[in-house]
C-alpha cells in the first residue's frame, strides 16, 4: 500500500551546527527505512490555499504542510510506526499519515 507522510511544523535551525544535526537526524531516519520510501519527498516552501468559490489565501491555514515522502506499507500502522520515529516530532511538529488510494 502507498502511504503520504505530509509534514507539519518546526521551523529553521538557527545555526549551521543545528542544520548540521537536524540533517543528520533525517538522513538516519530515512536511510533506517530506506527500503519504505519510494519518494523521500522536499521541504515545502511559500504555497497558497484555493477554496471552493476561487477565493485564494495563505497556504495551510493555522498548520501548514512543511514537507511530504512517499511510502510504502503492508498497512495503516505499518505506516504509521515509521512515522512515530520521524525526527520532525522531537522539534515540535507532526506528520499525516495518509493511504494513497490506487484509482
């Protein structure tokens, strides 16, 4: 099964050595799971939200998606355990874990 991890939350690092750790911390994280990720995804930059009527706004309202990665999952908890290990957690942030439904 196909799974979106859409990232929510912690900012920038504030120095070059903090960068430095928080990479690192992905990178483990990602290379632990490697055989899971079929797209490790980007970060998100500026993004803007259309509603129904055309109107435009600010992307993501009160929580904006940071980032997303593909995987993939025997199921929903499968999925999910991946995501609970997630170095964006210890910064304050979430990940949605989300099946991607084959159409």
């Amino acid at each position: 099964m196909k799974f979106v991890f859409a990232y929510h939350g912690s900012g920038m690092p504030e120095t070059e050595e903090e960068m430095k750790a928080v990479m690192a911390a992905w990178q483990s994280w990602m290379e632990t799971h490697a055989s899971a990720f079929t797209d490790m995804g980007n970060p998100i930059g500026q993004s803007a939200t259309v509603g129904s009527g055309g109107s435009v706004s600010d992307g993501g309202g009160a929580n904006p998606i940071s980032g997303y990665s593909l995987i993939e999952a025997a199921d929903l908890d499968a999925a999910t355990a991946i995501a609970k290990a997630c170095p964006i957690l210890k910064a304050g942030g979430s990940v949605e874990v989300g099946q991607a439904v084959d159409m």
